[in-house]
C-alpha cells in the first residue's frame, strides 16, 4: 500500500505523453528510486524524501499553484497558458517546442498585423490572446482542444496557434509558420510557498542540485590529449569551453598530456584546432554528472 508521507516533498509528472519517458529517465539518472506502473496514480521515492504524482499535464500547473503538490515537470507552454502563481526553477533541456501562429500556405498572409479581425484557432487561448494584444492586433480567438492544424481547411478560423517540433504537422495540412508565440522545452516549477518553507525548500535545492550535474555533464565531453609542450599555452588559452585543464607531464619532455572538459557546442571546432596544433591520441569520453 503507498501512503503520501507528509514530510515529504510532492512532485507532478505526466503521467503518459510526451514528457513522461524523458521526465522519468531525469529523475531516475538523478539517483531517484520510485516505481511507475501504468496504472499507478503515485509513487513514494524508496531513497529520496519524495512522493511523485502521475497526472494529466494540463493539470500540473493548477496542482502546483494550489498547493496540491510542491513542485511539477511541465512544458512552458502550459506554465505560461495557465497564468497561475507559480515559480518556473529550472529548464530541464527536453521536449523542446515552439508555439507559433501558422496560416495556410497559399493564404497570402505574411505577417501578424494581416490577421486583423480575423479567426484564430488554438488550445492556447490564453498565450494567444495576450500575443495579439500585445500588438494591438484584433482577433477573434476560438477555443479548440486538439487537431488545431485542421481548422482552417475547415473554414474554421484563418490562422492557427499550435505547437510545431518538426514543422511535419504544419506541412501535412499545407500550413506555413509566420510567427513565434513562445520558444519552450520541459520546466521545473514550483509553489512558492513550498519555497519559502525552510524544510522544504532545502529537499528542493537537494534535487535541483542534482539535476544541474546532470544537465551540466551533458553539455560537456571529456577529453584527454597529448600535446607538444611549446603548444601548451596555446592549447590551454584556446577557447571559452576549455574549462581549467590538467597538465601532466609525460615520459617524454617534448609532449604534455592535458585533461579537460569541451563544451558539446564548441567541441568539434575546438578538436580541429587541437590537432592543427599537433595534438595527438586525442580520447573523448561523455561525462555522467558534473558538478562545478
Ligand atoms: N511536437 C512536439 N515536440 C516536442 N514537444 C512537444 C510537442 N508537442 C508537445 N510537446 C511538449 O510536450 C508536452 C506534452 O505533450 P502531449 O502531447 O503529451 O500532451 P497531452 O496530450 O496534452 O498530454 P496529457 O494526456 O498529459 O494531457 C506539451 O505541453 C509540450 O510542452
Ligand atoms: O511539428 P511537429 O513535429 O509535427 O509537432 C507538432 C504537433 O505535435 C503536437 O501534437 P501531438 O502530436 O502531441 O498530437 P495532439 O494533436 O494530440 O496534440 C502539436 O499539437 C502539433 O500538432
Ligand atoms: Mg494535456
């Protein structure tokens, strides 16, 4: 029998969608044991002061804003929809997706201001609505709850506002993006009265903790090199994501061998420069966590 313990930290995840398998992978890499049957509405962590509540995602920024649970793992898109009193924590770097108004390919339509008085549909009404306000642009936002790219070769509405990833959706339904409404990945979010209480908010920094040295190490290789030692200085001066490297010397006074982490987004760059600078035996491993 699984019991919510009242000392413990309350955290919300989809229960099965798109965040579900990405979420449960983070918490699990973070050290977290819990278990998560389909069927199962909630799990106590067995090594963690924490119980993790399986819900709908549309639900979770309502729960943490309520009080319902402390903290919950939740597109942007939603938090933002929502307009509830909760604090976004941290991007956790997956389900990346943009919501972005669309219009069909052949409609002539370019920019935003062309829509005025026009019909939008989307089941962000919200964001929507404060997107067109914002520029002064009058439209008639109309609520649909799924298959928002069908609506316009419905007659439905003249635009929509949806998620697009790939851009597969739009282009099935001969639609083109003309505009950004939001850039959003996978949050953490919390209650902020969870954040003000001492106990609690200490279980908190404990797992954001955690989550950074995960987050960081994947931004990061390890390498290990030889290199000509009058290229040292060169080498260890060589780029904002060269962090700190260790030098040891090796059986051989001509050569060095130098120890450290690469960003991923410089690291292809940067191992070209090393070998134009003669670098050799150049072995690259991922880094599990990371802590700086
Ligand atoms: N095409 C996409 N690519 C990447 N991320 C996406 C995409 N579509 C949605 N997301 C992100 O994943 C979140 C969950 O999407 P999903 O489709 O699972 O929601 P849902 O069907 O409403 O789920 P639920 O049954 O929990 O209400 C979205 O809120 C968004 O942040
Ligand atoms: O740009 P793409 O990679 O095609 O992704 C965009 C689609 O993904 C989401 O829908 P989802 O597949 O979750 O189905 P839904 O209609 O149930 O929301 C979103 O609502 C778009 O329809
Ligand atoms: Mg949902």
């Amino acid at each position: 029998m699984v019991k919510l313990n009242g000392d413990h930290l309350k955290l919300a995840i989809q229960k099965d969608g798109r965040l579900t398998e990405d979420t449960r992978n983070l918490l699990r890499t973070v050290g977290l044991q819990f278990d998560a049957y389909k069927q199962r509405l909630f799990s106590n962590c067995r090594n963690f002061p924490m119980d993790i509540l399986f819900v709908r995602d549309d639900d979770i920024p309502e729960y943490v804003a309520e009080g319902v649970v402390d903290l919950g793992i939740v597109g942007r898109n939603l938090m933002v929809e929502a307009e509830k009193n909760v604090q976004e924590l941290m991007p956790l770097n997956y389900g990346q997706c943009t919501l972005m108004v669309a219009v069909p390919a052949d409609s002539g339509i370019s920019d935003v201001k062309q829509l005025a008085g026009c019909k939008v549909a989307t089941s962000y009404p919200n964001s929507t609505q404060r997107f067109f306000a914002e520029r002064d642009i009058p439209v008639n936002v109309i609520p649909i709850s799924g298959s928002v790219e069908i609506t316009p070769a419905l007659g439905v509405a003249a635009a929509i506002v949806d998620l697009v990833s790939t851009g597969s959706s739009l282009k099935l339904n001969d639609l083109v993006a003309i505009d950004t409404v939001l850039e959003s990945q996978s949050i953490i979010i919390a209650n902020p009265n969870s954040l003000s209480n001492t106990h609690k908010s200490s279980i908190i920094e404990r797992l954001l903790t955690r989550f950074r040295g995960v987050l960081s190490a994947a931004e990061y290789k390890y390498v290990m090199m030889n290199v000509p030692s009058h290229e040292l200085d060169y080498v260890s001066n060589l780029m904002p994501g060269l962090k700190s490297p260790t030098v040891l010397p090796t059986a051989d006074p001509e050569w060095m061998a130098v120890h450290t982490a690469i960003r991923e987004d410089v690291f292809w760059e940067a191992i070209e420069e090393l070998k134009r600078r003669g670098a050799q035996g150049i072995l690259v491993s991922s880094i599990e966590k990371m802590f700086v």
